[in-house]
C-alpha cells in the first residue's frame, strides 16, 4: 500500500484503492478474531499485528527520512515486490501435499482462483503503465496461481467431487 501512495510512486491510484480496502478488510477481520479468540490466540495475534505496524512504520520512516522521491521509490518498490512475491508463493506450501496426496482437499479453489485473476489484472495493469514495480510480482503472481488451477484441475479429476467440497475443519455439537 505504501508504494501506491503518492509520497513513494505517481499515477498508480487503483493500487492505492485496492490495497487501502484490501488492507480495511484485513484488519477489520482480524480485529473480530481477537475479540472473539480465546486469551492464548488473542496474544499472539496481537502480537503479530503490533510486529506488522511496527514493521510498517520502520519503513515508512527509513524511506522517509534517507530517500528522495525517485530513490524511495525504488527502495519501497523491492520491498513490495518481495512481499508479493513471499504473499503469492505462500498457498504453494500446499502443493507438496496435494501431490503426496492426490487430494485438492487442503487447496481452496476460490483463494487460486481469485489470486489468478488478481494477478492476471495487476499484471496487465503495470505493463500499461510500464510499472517494474507492479507487472513483475504479479507475473509472477500470474504464472503460480495459474500452476495451481492446473493442479487443482488434474487432482480434482482424480479425487472424487464430494472429497474437494469436504470443509477442512468439522465440529462436532
């Protein structure tokens, strides 16, 4: 989100749009879960966001304080392309597993799916612009997302149809 903000980059307003209510979004389900987890969760959680904004706040002011616009960009720009990266990678943990398994079970169909067509967009969006920033991550972006709808169209077949509606967690009352 930083990136888009017109302190670090120009003209990329439907990324700051996106990320600012993408970012709405987060934290509002994460405010519900800590007010509703038990103590041990809430902690930690806590925990974690407080690292999250300080984190934030570290780079807000380093690129703040030591860079100019064109130099801060770039140094915001590696940032947020590593992080897409380590955001987009992260549902690839899973795919040993289906392969193990021969089960799409443990891989949401929709969270690939919307990160293929995310990507797909943002992609063609920052080849518009000529943005390095945007069209890289996102290609990147593009090529895994589309790697696991192509898994989840091999093992889907393979499983049976009620095997990849099962819900992962089942609570028993």
């Amino acid at each position: 989100m930083w990136y888009a903000l017109p302190f670090v980059s120009y003209g990329v307003v439907l990324v700051a749009t996106v990320n600012t209510i993408g970012a709405a979004f987060q934290l509002a389900y994460t405010a519900v879960f800590i007010a509703y987890a038990d103590a041990k969760k809430r902690l930690k959680v806590s925990v974690l966001l407080a690292g999250v904004f300080c984190v934030f706040g570290l780079i807000v002011y380093v690129s703040m304080a030591l860079f100019d616009h064109k130099p801060r960009r770039t140094f915001v720009g590696y940032l947020s392309v590593a992080s897409l990266i380590f955001m987009f990678a992260s549902p690839l943990s899973i795919i040993n597993l289906v392969i193990r398994t021969k089960s799409v079970e443990y891989m949401p169909f929709y969270l690939s799916l919307s990160m293929s067509l995310m990507s797909m967009s943002f992609f063609a969006y920052g080849a518009l612009l000529d943005d390095f920033f945007i069209y890289v991550p996102n290609g990147i972006g593009t090529i895994l997302g589309v790697i696991q709808l192509l898994l989840y169209a091999y093992y889907s077949r393979k499983g049976s149809r009620d095997e990849a509606r099962r819900p992962l967690l089942v609570t028993h009352t």
